[in-house]
C-alpha cells in the first residue's frame, strides 16, 4: 500500500453529510415489504435519530493510518478487515498497537472507542508519546456521536 496512492480519511465532515446519516434508509416502497417487528425497529431506530442528530463521526483507524507527528500505523492485531477502493486490504487498529516513526521508534494507542466498542482505534485516538491518530486509508466505517447521547467513559 502507498501512502501517497491511497486515499486519507479524517473526521471532518460537512454538516450535509451528518444530515444525510440521520436519514430513513428505506423507501416507502421498501417499508411495504417488511414484517410488523421489522418496521418496529426501523421505526424506532429513525425516531432515535430525529430525537438525536449526528453531530460529529469518528472514523476508525487502520494500518496506514498517519499521526500528526509523522508515525504509520503499520501492522495491527485486528481480525477486522477493510477493503480500500484500490483492492487492497488493510486491517482496524486497536488500544496497543503501535505508530512507526521514520526513526525507527514506536508509540503505542493509549486511546480509543472503549470497551463496548472492542477497544478499536479511531481517528482522534492518541498514542504513548503524546502524538494523535490524524487519519485512515478506510472511509467505510465510522462511529456517530449524537447530541443529547454521552459517550462512554472509556470513549477516547
């Protein structure tokens, strides 16, 4: 994989992405064809998201993820697999993998989406030595905070 090939993902988005997230994922014509239990859910799930907007994402972060101070995360311990729009895959990052610097020394992920979440890295997830994941090579999968909803504790 190279860094310069590849794309980069952050959290920063506009505030017409966070919108279309809280938008039904199912058309009228699609709804007419679900069980009662199964328009419940959706139902509530959709009446959660109007009650509760997105209001920021957090992505989550894998090999080839960058740091602010120059570090590559590059081998994780992840059984999570990503495929990049290239065809390559690259696997999640987790609390303890580690950021390679261009010297040689490493830095361990002291922080991330908390136990409830698998203990996953995320963009924003902070190392040993101070340093911040900065991006990631996968755009596919994401975390959404949402207003009025407190994240866990142990959430980065």
């Amino acid at each position: 994989m190279s860094a310069s090939q590849t794309l980069l993902y952050t959290n920063e988005v506009s505030t017409e992405f966070l919108i279309e997230l809280d938008m039904p994922a199912f058309s009228e014509q699609q709804l007419s064809g679900f069980s009662e239990q199964a328009l419940k859910i959706i139902n509530e799930r959709d009446a959660q998201n109007k009650a509760h907007p997105a209001i920021a994402i957090y992505r989550v972060a894998a090999e080839g993820s960058q740091t602010r101070n120059g570090g590559v995360i590059k081998k994780t311990t992840s059984q999570m697999a990503f495929k990049l729009a290239d065809g390559s895959q690259v696997r999640a990052a987790h609390k303890g993998d580690c950021a390679v610097y261009a010297d040689g020394t490493t830095a361990q992920i002291v922080t991330c989406a908390g136990e409830a979440n698998s203990h996953i890295a995320l963009v924003g997830s902070t190392l040993s030595n101070g340093d911040e994941i900065i991006n990631t090579p996968q755009g596919s999968v994401l975390l959404i905070a949402r207003e009025g909803v407190q994240k866990a504790d142990d959430f980065l």
